[in-house]
C-alpha cells in the first residue's frame, strides 16, 4: 500500500475493469506492466440484475471475484461497487458491509463519503445533511467503516463524485478533499463535471491548494472532455493517482489511454 501515490512527482497509474464485461479475463490475464494498481468495479456484475441484496451468495460472488482478480494481475487491486451515478440499487447497511467484506479481500476499498444518503430521496438526502445532528451522526458512522476497514490493513480511497456541472469555486474543491482527508482516508477523491472554462480553473486552482496545505494523497477528476487537463496532471495539482484505459473501454467520460500518460511521464524506474 506505501508504494502507491507516494511520489509527489507523478501520479500513480490506475486502470478500471468491470467483471461484468466480455474480455474482462484477458485484460486482467494481459495486464499493461505500467498500471500500478487495478479498480475492479464489482457493481458492473450486478448491473444486470438490477439491485445488490447482500446475501450469502453475493458477498460469496464478490470473495471470489477479488481474490482471483488479485492473483492473477500479481499487483494491487482496488475493489469499488459505484452508486453515485450508478445502476444498481443498494441500502446504505448492505453497502457497509459489502465494504468490509472486500476489505478482507482487497488491497484498497473505495468508499462513498454520501454513502449513508443510500436509499434517500433528493429531498430527504438534502434535509439530512442540512441537520447537523445527522451530519454528525453520518460522520461517526464513516470513520467507524473506515477503522473497520483500516484494520485489515487495506487502504481506503474516500470519494465522491459531483454528477452535475461543478465547481463552482476553488473552495468547494479543497474544503471537500481535506474534509475526506480528516475523516480518516488514505487517498481522498473527488470528481467533478466543469462546463465551463472556470469551473475548470476552479477546480485545477483547488487542487493546487489542496497540494499545498496538506501534502497527502487525493485523487481530483474533472469528467469530460473539459476536464481531461486534470487527468494529465500530477501531484501538485491535486492529482496523485489517474484512471487510464488499457484495452478497455472508459469507465468514467473523459479517461486518456495509458500511452497517453506514458508520453507525459517515461517509465523511468519501471
């Protein structure tokens, strides 16, 4: 887990599979010696089954995907089941405890910081964090996960992904990273949609900032082709670790092709 996103340099190379999908076992059989560490996106198996239920035989199914996936890339996996902006319905409970099963299985998890939002309304979700009460409460529920998870010695990417067009200032991406950072992430994430010329200056001067206040890992995303300039960029912009695509398809708007990334950054070292 020190090894990744630990060079301030450049970012650490980061490639989406989804088992649920025709090929998945030659990408992960053929895995491109660059990428670094590879997400499995175990929501892409449930994808066509509508909802994860949590029982017996998922948590089986999501055992078994890991600790395969993992022996055969020989190199660190990021397990992630995606809802914001997803498909498939899950609760708020049967999501924690799909977190901590795959972090027996797992090098890294990522977690939803508005995952106790699951299975809201908008409206209810919006009331909910406008209550300081639920705040806190929602707060202590997180950091207990992410203790959870920390005590199998598994990494946690703390993320949340902003769907519509966004941000609107350089401030609403630093307060977000360093809120996930306080929480207790190892890498804190964040992904926006800039529509706009300055919503993206926003969100590169937001990273910057972020870089020089903290110095840890985060992961900042601008989705879209607006936004590919931040998949590009490195550490001091905010940018520790970049989602590439190696013979697949994208897994988010805007991911860059790892040949892309290698003109930026030479293999020196690998």
């Amino acid at each position: 887990m020190s090894d990744l996103f630990a060079d301030w340099r450049r970012p650490t190379f980061i490639t989406s599979v989804n088992p649920g999908m025709l090929g998945y076992d030659r990408l992960i059989r053929d895995m491109h010696p660059r990428v670094e560490l590879v997400e499995i996106r175990l929501d892409g198996v449930w994808l066509s089954r509508g909802s994860f239920q949590g029982t017996k035989r998922d948590f089986a199914e999501i055992e078994n995907l890991l600790r395969q996936a993992r022996e055969q890339v020989k190199r660190p996996i990021l397990a992630t089941f995606r809802t914001e902006g997803g498909h498939v319905s899950i609760t708020a409970e049967v999501y924690e405890s799909l977190v901590a099963q795959a972090a027996k299985c797992a090098d890294w998890v990522d977690v939803e910081s508005n995952y106790p939002y699951l299975g809201m309304t908008a409206e209810q979700a919006t009331a909910a964090a406008e209550n300081p009460h639920v705040q806190e409460d929602n707060e202590k529920r997180l950091t207990s996960l992410l203790r959870n998870i920390h005590g199998n010695g598994t990494g946690v990417i703390l993320s949340r992904h902003c769907w519509e067009p966004s941000p609107n200032s350089e401030k609403e991406v630093s307060d977000l990273l360093i809120y996930q950072l306080n929480l207790g992430a190892d890498v804190s994430k964040a992904a926006f949609s800039p529509q706009t010329p300055q919503q993206l200056a926003n969100l590169q001067k937001g990273g910057k900032t972020t870089f020089l206040l903290t110095h840890r890992p985060t992961i900042l995303i601008g989705m879209g082709a607006l936004g590919q300039p931040t998949r590009l960029a490195g550490p001091q912009l905010g940018n520790w670790g970049t989602f590439v695509t190696v013979g697949g398809p994208q897994s988010a708007p805007g991911q860059l092709p790892l040949a892309q990334l290698e003109l930026r950054y030479p293999a020196s070292g690998f």
